[in-house]
C-alpha cells in the first residue's frame, strides 16, 4: 500500500511475481558492469565473498586468489539506482532529501526486471520504499499498432524524426492519444500534427509580440473588459484548472490534447481574430493585456509537453512584459499555471452562440462552394437584437458578410432558394445568389456518388470474409468512412430539401 502502480492492473502483475519468485542467474559475460565480488582460492577451490578485495582465502589462508571475471546482470546494477546515485551507502544530503523520490516512470515491459528489483534494493539497503508512485507507459508502435522491427522496415528513428519535424513534434506525437500502460502509435500523421501546432502557436506569438508595445505598463487586467475578453479569460482559467486535474491524475495525453484545443481553437482561431478587429479598427480597449496573458499562461501550460518552442517564445514576449522582479530566468522553473477562479459563464455562452452563428455561415458558404474573398448577404433573427449587434463586426468581417440584418424573430419563412439555419434559438438566412437549378443538378450528382460508395462500404462490411481476414484497424477505417458519408448524404438531402 506504500506504493501506488499506474494504472491499477499491474499491481496484480507485480504481486503475482513476487508471490511467486524464482532464482536469479545473476551473473553475466559482459565487458561491461560491476564485478560479481567473489574470489577463488586456486589451492583449496573454495569461494571468498567479500566487500572488500580480500589479501587470501578465507578458508585455508592462502594468498593465490583470483576474482571472478563476469560481472553482475545489468538488472542488479540498475537496481541500485535511486540510492546508489545519491551517495549511498554514505549517509548524505542529497540521500536525505531526494529519497524516497516522488514518481518513477518507465516502461510496463520492465516492471518485474526493474521496478521490482528497485524496491527489493531499496528496502534492503535503506530500510524505505524508493519512490510512491510507479507511472508505466506504453510501448511506442508503428501507426498500424505493430511492433516495429528492422526486419519489417517499420522502425522510426528518432534523430532522424526531430530532424525532420523537430524535437517538439516527436514529443507531442508520443504524447497524442496515450493513456497509462497502453501503446503508443507513432506515425508520419501524428508528427506532421505535432509539427503543424508548433506552426501555428509561433505565428500566434509572433502577431501578439509584434502587436504589443515595447514594454506593457502594467500586467495587472482593467476591471471593465469587452465580453471576448472575459471569454477567452474565463476559458483558460478552465483549461487550467482541467490541466491540473489531469497531470495530477497521471493522464498526460489527455492534458495534451486539452491544452492543444484551447490554444489551436480558441485562442489562435477565435479570440486573436476578434482582437484584430479591435487592434485595426481601433475601437474599445486594447486587447494588449489580455493578449499577453494569456500568451504566457498558454506557454506555462504547455511548456512540460513542448519546452523548446514555448521557451524560445517565453524569452521573446517577457521582454514586453513590465518588469517583475520574482519572474525567473527560465520558462523551464516558471510555476505551473494554477486556477485563479475568473470564471464568466454568461461570456462563455455569448461568445459562444456567436462562434456557433460564425461557424454555420461559413458551413454554407463552403456547400455552396464560394470564394472566401465573396462577400454574401445575411440576415439573423434573434429574440435579443441588441446583444448581437454588438458583434455586427465581428460576424462581417470573420464570416465575410455584408450587407448584414439583425433582427427580431419572424412569424412567416418566405425564403425560397435562401439557406435557413437554426442556431440554437437564432435563426440564419442566407439569400445565396446562386442558380438553384444548377445547384440542385451539382447536389442530386452528389447524391449519388454517397449512395454508390454508401453501398460499396455496407457490401465489404456484411462480407465475412473480409472481416475475419482484414485487421482490426482497417476495418475500424472503414466503418468510418461509412458514417462519413452516410453524414454528408443527409446533409446533401437536407440541402436539396431546402431548395424545393
């Protein structure tokens, strides 16, 4: 009980070892490793253990002894480790502070050939346990979940893999879907992801550094803020507090993954778009402070899972940064982010409906296969006019709308051949200036390629043949290629309805 595996299941396995242990073949023919301490009498044959190199035999006194010459498994040498590294057996500073250590992570694969001989070493050197808290991981497979070997070809080099998309990328794509005591697949998609986020978060940081003064005045935050800026605040203190919840749980994939939404989505993709707007236009109070904070906290929270982008940052914004005394030299001894209770639900729905009315536009806008640089006429109905106004703006100028009309809800729908959304209680319309019949041609064609590849991927899913014979995995893919496009023909329907 003094010691807690991750996860659970394998404190079954490492008691079934220990519950019944077998003799260990201790030595070892390497040219490398510690010296199994016994020597040999070459008159009477018989063995003399020892501490310290003996001068004769310890049974008949004679002086022609020799040491043995293999050395100790790699197993027993490594077992020393938590102790040995800090001084022991002398009773030293480091020994007293650092053991017992707090976690130690390894491999599921060694449990009993190293976690299990640290802790027998521990108890019989030092009396105490060398750590409270055993993380195991995964092995790391190819993305088809095989074991990669040199025969198969399958293996990825990792120096060659941070030269190609940096040592950042490799991190984050281990990291990508993992949970304690499953492997891990690794493959050209999750590296490329890995790559495209550090991408992304170094465009970001570049625009907010480059917006900034050269030395902000005060870091602290005005007590009247625009509704984004309570939003994107609120958003990360969640994020913060879930990151916390989930390292200290030993979940890191997930943490991960949590972290990557909030900067990817919500800062790089809606709070920086909306602060443009303000920082072009020149309207309201500027979004510098607000930028910058959540910037910095966004790298303290990722830092642990990609520390050389985040650092390389971290130096490049602290400069703008009012000066602060207590801030340390390095991101890398920064303190971890933890929740401040700034939480703002109303801003939270706010910005949230009017990022759901944004995203359905541009949903249309894409069916409908216009240009980005298009702007379309729209009109919104909602119950509460005023509210939405006041992102007139913001919806012009990130959904590329104009003219644009809010107004109250109406009782009658006269909008043939226009596209209605329902977003929430809002109602979206879009007079899209198109040619409905061509349109409902491009869309019944559409409809039967879905209805030809929908019958296609049913035929190979009822063929059992298939199914015993394919892997796993692809036949996972593609059962999601027929939810695909079993989606997309209903959205296609719903679209054709629309235009009757």
């Amino acid at each position: 009980g003094r010691i807690t595996i991750i996860p659970e299941q394998f404190t079954r396995v490492y008691l079934h070892w220990m519950e019944n242990i077998r003799d260990w073949c201790i030595s070892r023919q390497l040219w490398w490793g510690h010296r199994i301490p016994v020597w040999y009498c070459q008159d009477c044959n018989e063995p003399t253990a020892a501490v310290e190199p003996p001068q004769k035999c310890a049974h008949c006194g004679s002086a022609r002894i020799y040491q043995e010459s293999d050395v100790l498994d790699t197993w027993f040498s490594s077992a020393l480790w938590p102790h040995s590294t800090l001084g022991w057996p002398e009773d030293t500073e480091d020994l007293r502070y650092f053991y017992p250590t707090t976690v130690m992570e390894t491999g599921y694969d060694i449990l009993f050939f190293w976690v299990a001989r640290m802790i027998m070493m521990g108890l019989e050197n030092t009396g105490d346990i060398p750590f409270r808290w055993v993380y195991l991981h995964g092995l790391i497979r190819d993305e088809r979940r095989e074991k990669m070997s040199k025969i198969k070809g399958n293996v990825i080099n990792p120096l060659d893999t941070i030269e190609q998309y940096g040592a950042d990328a490799l991190r984050f794509a281990v990291i990508t879907g993992s949970s304690p005591g499953n492997d891990i697949p690794l493959g050209t998609g999750k590296l490329e992801a890995g790559r495209n986020f550090a991408n992304k978060l170094w465009n970001a940081a570049r625009f907010v550094i480059r917006s900034l003064p050269e030395r902000l005045e005060s870091a602290a935050l005005p007590q009247e803020l625009p509704v984004e800026d309570r939003w994107i605040l609120s958003r990360l203190d969640r994020l913060t507090e879930r990151a916390n919840q989930l390292l200290e749980a030993f979940l890191f994939g997930e943490a991960q993954g949590e972290i990557y939404e909030f900067i990817w989505d919500e800062f790089c993709d809606w709070y920086i778009e909306l602060a443009k707007i303000r920082l072009n236009q020149r309207i309201g109070p500027s979004p510098h402070p607000v930028l910058a904070q959540t910037l910095e906290t966004s790298l303290r929270l990722l830092h642990p899972f990609m520390p050389f982008v985040t650092e390389e940052i971290w130096q490049k914004l602290i400069s703008h940064l009012p000066a602060d005394e207590t801030r340390p030299e390095s991101l890398m001894i920064a303190p971890y982010p933890a929740p401040t209770g700034r939480r703002d639900s109303a801003a939270e729905e706010e910005i949230g409906l009017l990022i759901d009315v944004i995203r359905s536009i541009r949903n249309a806008r894409a069916e409908s296969r216009l240009s980005p640089s298009q702007r379309i006429e729209a009109r919104i109905h909602t119950a509460n006019p005023s509210a939405m106004e006041c992102h007139r703006q913001a919806i012009e100028a990130l959904a590329r709308v104009q003219p644009l009309a809010i107004l109250e809800p109406r009782k009658q729908k006269t909008d043939k051949g226009a596209q209605v959304m329902l977003v929430r209680d809002v109602e979206v319309v879009l007079p899209l200036a198109v040619d409905l019949e061509a349109e409902r041609e491009r869309l019944r064609k559409d409809r039967e390629v879905l209805e030809a590849r929908i019958a296609a991927l049913r035929a190979r899913l009822d063929d059992e043949a298939f199914l015993s014979r394919a892997p796993a995995a692809i036949v996972e893919k593609e059962r999601a290629k027929l939810t695909d496009a079993q989606a997309r023909l209903e959205k296609v329907g719903r679209r054709l309805a629309e235009l009757r």
